[in-house]
C-alpha cells in the first residue's frame, strides 16, 4: 500500500465543533486506529475549522472525499468498519440536501461548498495546526523561502503592491502601499503586528484561522518583517480565544525550532521574532492605534490618525499592522504570483474575502468567497436560505459599525465600495442574517447597547452621542417614542459620525443610519401606532389567532411556557393577561395563524 | 509655509498645529480640553474645523492637526456650526447645570433639551484636562476608569490615592469647574483624602497642603524651604531684588 492510498481521517476541532465534543471522537478515533491490527493506515488529524458549523462535528475523510455531519464519538466504530476498512459510505452520516433531502457524499458537491474560493482558509479545516510539518506539506514557507533566498525586500512589496490586497480588517487600505510607506522610513526599529482582536458580535473569522493555520500568520508576518526592515513582531490576541492562543503559542515555538523565526532565518543574515500580546477583551482595542496603546501598556484608547502608524506606529516608529486575514494572504500571492491572485475579485477589491455567515440561514459556518459575489449568492446559495423558509428581511454586515442592508439591495456585491455605497461596510466579515422575526429598531438597539459599553469614551460625540441615542432607541421600543425623535436621533447620528475621534466612532450609528434608511416604516410604527410590525418589543406586542387559519391543532398551546393559549368554544386563544410575547406561538405554528397586532392596554 | 484660515494668510511651519496657527493670527476656535500647558488630545471635539485640501473637505480637529502643506481651513462653516450646535446639545444634557456649558449653550443658541434624562449633580465632560495635568506632575493620582458611557474620572478603586498630595492642579485646569476643594479648619478635602494645611509664615494665612510643599521642594531640592504664601514669597523675592539693586547703586 502507497501513500496516496493512505486515507486521512479529518476531525474538526474548531470552536463550533469542540463545544460539541469533537475532542472525543478524535480520541476516539485515534484510540480504535491504534489498537486495530489490521494493514489499514490511516492518518487521524485533528483540524481547525471546516467551516459548515450547523452540522459539527464534522469529519472528512480524504482521499475520497467524504464529509459527515454530526459525528458523536459513539459513530467512530461503524466509520472505521464501513468507510476506512471497507469502502463504503455511513449513509445517515451524511450532509442531506436542503432542498431534495437527499444524502450527499462529497464536501464539494455541498452547496455551501461549491461557491467558496479558499485563500486565507486554504489550510484551515485541512492540516493539523499543531504540527508545522503537515503546514510545509502544503508549500509552508516556502514563500518566506522564496522571498528570503531568491528574491529580495522589494520584490515582496512589489507582489503585494501588485497583487491589489486590501487590508481584510475592515478600512480596505491597500496592503502594498502600507508596507511601501513604512519601508521608507529610516527610522529603527520598526515593528510588524498582528491585529487578532475579533470583537464583532457573531465573528469567528480571525480565530479560525489562528487556530486552523497559525503558521500561514507567521509567515506573512515574517515576510512583511524582511520587506520593510523590522526585527520584532507582535501578535495580539484577545485573551478569551483559549484556543487561538495555545495553537499560537505552539506554532511559534516549533517555527523557532525549525529556523523559520529568531536569529539567522534560513541563513539569510535575518533576524525576526514574535511576541504573543493577550488582549484584554475592550471591543475598541482591535481599532489599530488603541492595540498599539494596548500593547505599549497603556490604557486602549485611539488616537487620532493624521500620523499614520506606518510612521509613528508601536512607540512612535513605524509599523505595520494588519489584520489576521491579510497576513494569511501574503504566502498565497508570493507563491502564486500578483497576477493569479489579481484575477480574483473585482476590479478594486482583489481577492476573497472570509465571513463568519450566522444568523437565521440554514447553513451557519465560515466561508471564504471571491470578492464581488452578488449577496443573494451568498445567503441563499452558501447559507441555503433562510431558517424554516421565512422571509429575508434585512443582512447585517461590518459588525456593530456596519449597516443592515435590505431585500431589494441583496444583488450587490461584495466588495469594499459596494458594500460602503449601501451604507454598510466590509468591517472584519461578520455576517448576520435577520428574517422577518427581527426588529429593525430593536436590532440598531441591540449594537448602540453593545457600543454603549464598548466605546473607549474618550471623545465627546461617541461616548454622549451613543448614549443619546441609545436612550432614544430605548424609549421607542418601550412605546415612549415621541414625535421629533427620529429628527434628533438623525441630528445627533450625522455629528457622531463625522466629529468622533475614531474609527470606532465615526461608523457607530451606522446601524442606526441604515436601519432608519431602508426601515423607516417601522419606526414610525413604533412610534406613532405604538405597535412593534416584527413582533419583538413586548411592550408594543399582542398576539392572536387568525380563527380562519387555525386548524385547531393545538401545538401552540402546548409550547407556550405561560399556558396562556386554550381551546375556548371551538377555537384556541391567546390570554393577553398571560402572553409574554416570547414568540415560541409563531414559531411553531405551521399555518402561520399567529398574527401580530400593536399594544393593546391591559386595565 | 503659508496656510489660509477663514480668508487670512498665515505662515506656519510644517508640523504646527492648526489650533496654534490660528490662536497666534487672532482667529478664535471654540475649546474646552485644550491647554496650552499640555499635550493636546482631541477629546471634546469643540476645535473642529473644515480643511480644504486637492478640491475635497474634511473636518479635522485643529488642536492636534498638523500642518503638512499649504492648506484652506475653514473654521466656521455652516456643518461646523452644526455639529458643534449638537455637540453642546450633548454636553448640556450630560451636565444640565453646569454655568460653564450653559454659557456655551447661550453662545451657540442651543435650548437644553429637554427630551433626556439627566443628572443634576454632573459637572464633569470627560475632557481629561485634570488626568492630563496629574500625569505631568508625574503623580498619577487620577485616571479615567470604565469605558463607553460609564466612564468617569476617578482615584484607583475610587479609594485615597496613595500620591495625591492635595495640590489642586487638577481643579485648577478643570473648565467646568467640576472637581471640588474644600478647605476647612486647616485641612483640605479632595478625592475622598483629606490633608493638613500650611500657614505662611510671614502672613498666617493657610495656603498649600504640607504633602504638597514637601513634593514641590523636593523637586526642586530645595534643602532648608521657608513656608511662605505665593504672595508672600513675591514680596520676599520683591526685597530681595531691591536689596541687590541697592548695593549696585552703591
């Protein structure tokens, strides 16, 4: 038996799939291989993640391709006999077709799959993060190798100038030109950072890749340090990814040990290091200059930028700073050339771009797709459309910053400009899909609230103009919403943006923005007809069964937590002096009979 | 270099801040968190103005902008004046009864609005003046403590800081008048410590915490200090100089 018909048994251990023990049936797995004496070999690795989260825990076994859902550490035993030892397939294991509910065997003929162009991604989910050798088996640096031993510091920057890579956490300033500017400057010492402070409400995309392909990190990060002159690095990372920073941590120590980092790199004279930098979970120190105050000790407060960092960065000398993602790019575009990498995207926004796809779509998880892909692609082909088939209603993109776009502009597409034209931004690649049971004015409450509290409060338009807003925001879904308020809210959004010391600020009421933007109606609604058209805010919230719909069947009444339904004549009703509004009525029924109506006064 | 501010040229070297040029040719912008004594920082937003640079306009904040080339400043165009309208609106809510801001309030012809909820006993803007002056007497009694909207100026765990020494430094930088000294039967209440005044020598009148003149002379390693008044210590210095001068004459 040769290698290539050595089967590889792939276990996720992304976050997704370790909180629902995939570390069993790793142990598993590795457990029953060990002990079994038979001339079977298989390589059981546990990998980063996979990306399809809704099915974890995953495991894929290659070379056949085969992909199964929701594997329990009691499956491990049939897979061995079926699919490792024989050659057949585990049927009820397998991904079933939203649609036609049949089975599918190979990842890429999953829909959530076949659109996805992986990059960034192109290891994670693949190799095993802990071990460096299965990293340099997928051409690991050998891009540092090509650039330290080949090629030379300009010709790193050319690549990426060339390339068109934007930064990937969220401003899209072009990658090139910043490690141009700084390699400009004479100064010494420079630095290299790594901004893996993900802090967006339902992002994962940073973490993954930390913990899926740390070494593919490094070497960006190395070769940036070479190109631009820079012998420290420093990776910052937010404390509460356990995982990202012990795989981090590891990967560091087996680069060092391997030559790939500390003194002399492969013998070219080059010495670099990295540093690993716990962050302390303030939403704002992912803002590029309040992690360099981060890291220099002091409190995460951002400073205005009419110094670039790349001139006065980590301890006023120049600095380059980039996102997780854009690092994982770099080894990408010096193995492959700025012209592969180029015809990738759009015209302005090369590349692909990951996004953490949550929310109410059928398939959850991390995708990686070229840029420029229209949005409906995105949700209702990836993400297989929206949860128990209701209606779309808004997307939310770019984090807290960003915006919610709305049905009719779903065919844009994803790109930096496209998605800042909308009102939203890019931002790191959070995205959250909302259907019709959400609240637009409840959801812009939702991110002030966040923000609320995780604005640095230095400058006056952010800290009092959020905390103005939020009031507003408080009192209209609490049916106190007075006649004005929209003006104001508008008023004070427009100062915040444009007056607000950073980043963090200037795109804070986005929500706000776009929400009043493109759902107008349901604020007015709130506030002039006292009623909340999503169902969400309790206090502008009554239910009640539409007689004609109902067919009496009578499962509301058994999911109603308060017993406020019962069968009273022929027909079931809602006890208004009962209801919580907690909605679970409506989620069950299946004849939507549960209609929403405005307050109604309970004397 | 020259750089045009509301019509007028002035010169300015690269690296000077906008705030500066303007302040020295005589054109006024709004501030409430800058001293000159101290590193700008751009927290109260006040000193925006509009920059007019390659036919594009954006507002920056002229305290702490540099200057880098020969730019058009605008610095009360009617947006400026809008958002420093709303700016004063947010400050008058969040200190509804401070003299300071109501005067603002007056200058700008904002009516305090009445759509929010406020605390009467706020006076404190955040502007961060008072930590500012703190950090630069190398004492660092205060800080910032919290993020978002409940951040507030305060001593580590809101308990006596072990460095304060009563000098009022903060009191005296702080444009709302927020930070309170109370000195009564010779001592000095601030920041939940209380402290032993000094009497001048000469006059009799209490003038400093003992733990500040310590501090200052220490400093300044003066060996044998008298413990006289500011005033006092003029009048001294007043003699002293004419004692010199007269043996000049002679």
């Amino acid at each position: 038996m040769n290698d290539m018909d050595k089967k590889s048994i792939l276990v996720c251990c992304g976050p997704g799939c370790l909180s629902d023990n995939s570390d069993e049936v790793l142990a598993n797995f590795k457990q029953k291989l060990q002990g079994q004496d038979i001339d079977i070999k298989a390589v059981v690795k546990g990998t980063g993640c996979q990306g399809l989260c809704e099915m974890g825990p995953l495991v894929r076994i290659l070379p056949q391709d085969i992909l199964y859902c929701k594997v329990r550490a009691a499956d491990v035993d049939e897979i061995i006999e079926k699919t490792i030892i024989g050659n057949d397939i585990v049927e009820r294991l397998l991904y079933h077709d939203t649609d036609s509910k049949k089975g599918v065997v190979s990842s890429n003929q999953i829909d959530f799959y076949r659109g996805q162009k992986k990059i960034a991604l192109r290891n994670v989910g693949l190799i095993d993060p802990k071990n460096i050798d299965d990293y340099i088996a997928q051409d690991g640096y050998s891009a540092l190798k090509k650039v330290l031993t080949q090629e030379s510091r300009e010709y790193a920057i050319d690549e990426i100038e060339r390339s068109g890579l934007r930064g990937r956490g969220g401003a899209g300033f072009p990658t090139g030109i910043k490690w141009r500017q700084c390699a400009e400057f004479e100064e010494k010492p420079k630095y290299v950072i790594c901004n893996g402070d993900e802090g967006d409400p339902g992002a994962f995309m940073d973490r993954s890749i930390i913990e899926g392909d740390p070494h593919s990190v490094i070497e960006g990060m190395t070769i940036c340090a070479y190109a631009i002159g820079a012998n420290n690095g420093f990776m910052y990372i937010r404390d509460e990814y356990f995982l990202a920073i012990s795989n981090m941590t590891h990967a560091l120590k087996q680069a060092r040990a391997s030559g790939f980092l500390g003194k002399n790199i492969l013998g070219s004279g080059f010495d670099f290091d990295i540093e690993i930098v716990r962050g302390g979970g303030a939403f704002v120190c992912g803002e590029s200059t309040a992690l360099i105050a981060s890291i220099e000790g002091r409190v995460g407060e951002p400073r205005a930028k009419y110094i670039h960092s790349n001139e006065q960065g980590l301890w006023y000398k120049p600095t380059v700073l980039n996102n997780v993602e854009t690092w994982a790019n770099v080894p990408f575009i010096i193995n492959q050339g700025a012209e592969r990498f180029g015809k990738i995207g759009t015209k302005k926004s090369k590349g692909t771009k990951v996004f953490s796809l949550v929310g109410k779509v059928k398939n959850t998880g991390l995708i990686e797709v070229p840029m420029g892909m229209p949005l409906r692609q995105i949700i209702f082909d990836i993400g297989g459309g929206i949860n128990g088939n209701r209606k779309f209603k808004a997307v939310q993109t770019g984090g807290p910053s960003g915006g919610c776009i709305p049905e009719d502009h779903l065919d844009i597409n994803v790109d930096f400009d496209s998605l800042a034209e909308a009102g939203s931004m890019m931002g790191s690649g959070g995205m959250i899909v909302m259907d019709d049971r959400s609240c637009m004015v409840d959801v812009a409450r939702y991110y002030l609230n966040f923000l609320s509290g995780e604005s640095c409060g230095k400058c006056i338009p952010c800290r009092e103009g959020i905390k103005r807003m939020l009031e507003i925001l408080n009192d209209i879904c609490c049916g106190k919403g007075r006649e004005g308020d929209l003006e104001l809210l508008m008023e004070i959004a427009e100062t915040v943006e444009e007056a607000s010391l950073c980043g963090l600020g200037k795109t804070a009421p986005n929500p706000v923005i776009t929400t009043l933007r493109y759902f107008k109606d349901e604020y007015i609604a709130h506030i002039k007809e006292k009623r909340c058209p999503a169902g969400v805010c309790r206090e502008l919230t009554s239910y009640h069964i539409d007689q004609e719909l109902c067919r009496g069947c009578g499962l509301c009444s058994k999911q109603c937590p308060q017993d406020a339904i019962a069968k009273r004549d022929k027909y079931f009703a809602i006890d208004e002096s009962l209801c919580v509004k907690c909605g679970s009525c409506i989620d069950t029924c299946r004849f939507d009979a549960i209609k929403v109506g405005g307050r109604i006064s309970c004397k | 270099m020259q750089i045009v501010i509301d019509g007028k040229t002035c010169d300015a070297k690269r690296g000077e801040f906008l705030l500066d040029i303007a302040k020295r040719n005589g054109i006024d912008i709004p501030t409430l968190c800058h001293l000159d004594a101290l590193p700008g920082e751009g927290n109260c937003r006040m000193c925006i103005v509009e920059v007019l640079e390659r036919g594009r306009s954006r507002v920056v904040t002229s305290c702490i902008y540099p200057v880098k080339r020969p730019v058009e400043v605008l610095t009360n165009t009617p947006k400026i004046i809008k958002m420093r309208k709303t700016l004063v609106m947010l400050l008058a809510s969040r200190v509804p009864e401070n003299d300071m801001i109501y005067q603002l309030c007056e200058q700008y012809d904002v009516k305090p609005p009445m759509r929010f909820t406020k605390d009467p006993t706020e006076e404190c803007i955040l502007c961060r003046l008072c930590v500012r002056a703190c950090e630069e007497i190398k004492l660092n009694a205060i800080s910032t403590v919290n993020r978002g909207i409940t951040k507030k100026i305060s001593t580590p765990f809101d308990e006596p800081s072990d460095t304060c020494i009563g000098c009022g430094a903060c009191a005296y930088v702080c444009p709302t008048n927020a930070i309170k000294i109370h000195d009564k039967n010779g001592k000095r209440y601030m920041w939940n410590k209380s402290f032993e005044l000094l009497k001048c020598e000469k006059c009799g009148e209490y003038f400093t915490t003992r733990e500040n003149f310590e501090y200052v002379n220490k400093q300044l390693e003066c060996k044998e200090p008298k413990i006289l008044c500011d005033k006092c210590k003029k009048t001294q210095a007043q003699e002293n100089l004419r004692d010199i001068f007269s043996t000049y004459e002679m």
